[in-house]
C-alpha cells in the first residue's frame, strides 16, 4: 500500500499540523479522527488493514487528518463562542488548506471529496459535509452525535445560539436554501449507528437527522444496525466494508 505523511504550518491555525495518505487512486476520503484523535489513528486502530483491499485495489483513496476538539468542542475552560471561534478555523484549515492540497493529489482541482469518520469524527464527517455540499460529495458516518447541546461537549441548550451553524439537528431544519438542498440531493448520504451499549445519543441524533431528510426530499441511507451493535471499532470495520463494498465494488 502506498502510504505518505504530510505536515506544514496552517496560516489558519497557526500551528503545525500533520495528515497522512493511504492509496495511489480513487474516490478520494477525508477520514476525521474520533474525539481529540490525530491523523493516525485509523491506521492505529486497525481501520486501514480492515479497509485494505479497497485502498489496494485503487477503489478509494484516504486523506487522515488531524483534529483540534481539544481546542474548540472539548475546551471546556473557554466559552461556547470562543470554541466554535476555533471550530471555524478548523474549518478553514480543511476547506482552504486540506482540500487544495487533496485536488493537486488526485490531479483533479474540481473533484468532490467523501467525507468520513466514525464517533466525532462522524460528526465532523456530515457538519462539513452539509456546509459544504459543493467541496463534499456526501459523507460516510458512524455512531456520530450531531447536535452539540450534549453533556459530553458541556454545552446546553442556552448555549446552541453561539455554535448554532455548527450543531447539525439544530441548523438543518431551518435550512432551506434552494443551492444547499439541490447539492444534497446530488450527493451520496450515509449515517448508520448501532442500537447496542454507548450508542442512545447517537442513535437519538441519527434518528433526528433521518426525519429531517425525509422532511426536505433528501435521500439519505440512514442505517439502524443492531441491538447487539455497540460503539466500537470491530462493528466500524465490518460497516465501514458493508457501505464500501455497495459504493465501489
């Protein structure tokens, strides 16, 4: 397998970061980390071996980034705006900086990008994907949460006005912009979560984001797994080949 690592210092960011490429060709993926991950942890938990023959057999090719939670959604010492001000430059990091780069990789300056994640990085995986449905060509999502009022980022509702464009079930309802809706429908949506131990949060926002689809005549594979099917890498992998083996065998 081909395999590159990449750093430089983000203008955006202001700090070094650090991503890595798996295959020579393909659909080309961002992968975001789970939360505070970094750019190698799907290599290190075993995503990339369960994945091999589609990077192998020149099906996809992953970008893996870097994250920042730690500096935006997990920086309880700061205020929701001040965490969502740092979200925003992350934001501009992927869009301006990551996604230039992955154009001149796959020698295509117009090609969309898949965007994918399991657990935050599946939140960071539909968020980027829905506010930017021009650069994204849908998203691959697994166990994700998809609101930030939720204990686990120490937010509450009060505080939805200040990270509002960034909690997905709270923006997407009232987003009916004709430019946004068409690319959703021209684009390839597929959220899944399991039913078993660590995923009612999850399993509760995907069914929020499944009704809010169906509400604006946006196809979505939304897929329930299990009882049995818990928050955790061996059911990732095994998903992670069910919807690629249906996108790309």
């Amino acid at each position: 397998m081909h395999i590159e690592e990449h750093r430089w210092h983000s203008d955006r960011l202001n700090q070094e970061m650090t991503l890595k490429v798996y295959g020579n060709m393909g659909q080309p993926l961002i992968v975001f980390p789970c939360s505070r991950g970094r750019y190698f942890d799907y290599e290190g938990m075993g995503m990339i071996e369960a994945i091999a023959p589609f990077i192998d057999n020149c099906k996809i090719k992953l970008f893996c980034v870097d994250s920042i939670d730690e500096q935006s959604w997990y920086n309880f010492g700061v205020m929701p705006g001040e965490r969502n001000s740092r979200h925003e430059q992350y934001d501009q990091y992927i869009t301006a900086e990551v996604v230039p780069f992955i154009r001149r990789h796959c020698n295509d300056e117009e090609i969309r990008i898949m965007a994918n994640g399991c657990s935050m990085g599946a939140y960071h995986a539909v968020n980027f994907f829905l506010r930017h449905p021009d650069v994204f060509a849908g998203t691959i999502a697994l166990s994700g949460l998809y609101r930030l009022d939720r204990h686990e980022f120490g937010l509450g509702a009060e505080d939805i006005p200040a990270v509002y464009f960034n909690s997905p079930v709270s923006y997407l309802p009232g987003l009916n912009d004709p430019w946004f809706l068409e690319r959703y429908r021209d684009s390839t949506i597929i959220i899944c979560t399991g039913q078993g131990a660590w995923e009612d949060e999850a399993l509760e926002d995907t069914r929020a984001l499944d009704h809010v689809f169906r509400s604006k005549s946006i196809d979505a594979w939304i897929d329930y797994w299990g009882y049995d099917v818990n928050h955790d890498w061996p059911w990732w992998y095994r998903q992670m080949n069910h919807f690629l083996g249906r996108l790309y065998s």
